[in-house]
C-alpha cells in the first residue's frame, strides 16, 4: 500500500502541488502540463508484457531511459522548456521510487 501511495501520490498530488506552490497564477495549465507527464508511459505499450507490477521502468521502456531522462534534464534546463521538463521528470522520479520499493522488497 504504502509503495502504491508513494508511485502514484509523486504521479497525481506532487505535480498539483507544485502547480499550486511555484505557479499559482498559472496554477491549472501548469497542473495539466504536469498531469500529462504521464503520457511517456505510452512506451509500456511495446513491453511485453504490457505490465509487470514487478518490473523497473528506468532505462527498461525506451521513454524511460538514461538517454531520455537526460533530455528531460536538458529540457528542464531551459526556462521556455521547463514545466515540460519538470513534468517528466516527476513522472521519472515516481517511476524511481517504484524501482526502489521492487528492489527492497523481500
């Protein structure tokens, strides 16, 4: 439970907060940006199979990657490109915190 909370409170609650903390006057576009971080988990469509509750996303699904999640890092970097950035790397950070609850666990 407490490994379903963390992945999924990062995926839907943090972006909502930060939305409300860093960008209040731009508060629902940046939620939406930052919901929609989710979307790179459309690479999970070319695993096989489609889901392992078990399995580590990061540098497994071709969006998930060392490679893709310097991109991300790149996108971040730069002011027009950040709440992009931002947004997937949320998404990384969840699927992250995933990969050490699988990794810790008995």
């Amino acid at each position: 439970m407490i490994r379903f909370l963390a992945h999924y409170g990062i995926h839907f609650i943090v972006p909502i907060l930060i939305a409300f903390w860093f960008y209040r006057g731009d508060f629902k576009k940046v939620s939406i940006i930052l919901l929609l971080g989710i979307i790179i988990d459309i690479d999970h469509l070319w695993a096989t199979p489609l889901f392992d509750a078990n399995r580590c996303s990061i540098n497994f699904h071709p969006l998930h990657t060392y490679f893709a999640i310097l991109i991300y890092l790149l996108l971040f970097s730069w002011k027009k490109t950040r709440i992009f950035g931002l947004a997937l790397l949320l998404h990384i950070l969840a699927d992250s915190v995933d990969c050490l609850f699988i990794h810790f666990q008995g």
